[in-house]
C-alpha cells in the first residue's frame, strides 16, 4: 500500500509538472502569436497610412497640376487680348494717319 502510495503521488507530481509545462508552452504560444499579429497589425496600418500619403501626394500634384494649367491658359488669354488690343491700336493709329494724310 505504501509503495502504490508513493508511486501514485509520483505519477500525480509528474502529471501536474507535464501540465504546467503545456501551461508555460501554451502561453508562450499565446504571446508568440499576440506578438505576430501586433506586428501584422503595425505592418498593415504602415501600409495603410503610406497608400493614403502616396494618394494624398497624387492629389496635391493633380490639384497643382489642374492650377498650372488653368494659370497657363489664363496667361495666354491675357496675352491673346493684349495682342488683339495693340493690333487695334496699330489699325486704329493707321486708318487716322490715312485720314490725315
């Protein structure tokens, strides 16, 4: 009886310290696999946040983009009525001088 004792409460501490391992791997596991999906989780927001710079960067670049040309096609409307205004002065100034003359 006493030696069924002695090996019963040595199976007991044996099965106590192999679940106490699985306990500890498990939790390392556990942590393991937090730490990986933290690690997936920073990675994605990374991404995310440079996919919106790099959209925020195309829009900026569009917007300059649709300005320079507006401002391009402004200049030369400017240009085109200047031109339009000195052609009429020089016909103006012409047709008098014919007047005179």
């Amino acid at each position: 009886v006493k030696t069924l004792q002695t090996l019963h409460t040595q199976k007991t501490l044996q099965t106590h310290s192999t679940l106490k391992t699985l306990q500890t791997l498990q939790t390392r596991h556990t942590l393991e696999t937090l730490d990986t999906l933290k690690i997936r989780y920073t990675v994605r927001t990374l991404q995310t946040l440079h996919t919106h710079k790099t959209l925020q960067t195309h829009s900026t670049l569009k917007t300059l983009q649709t300005l320079q040309t507006r401002h391009t096609l402004e200049t030369l409307d400017t240009l085109k009525i200047r031109y339009t205004v000195r052609t009429l002065q020089i016909l103006h100034t012409h047709k008098t001088l014919q007047t005179h003359s």
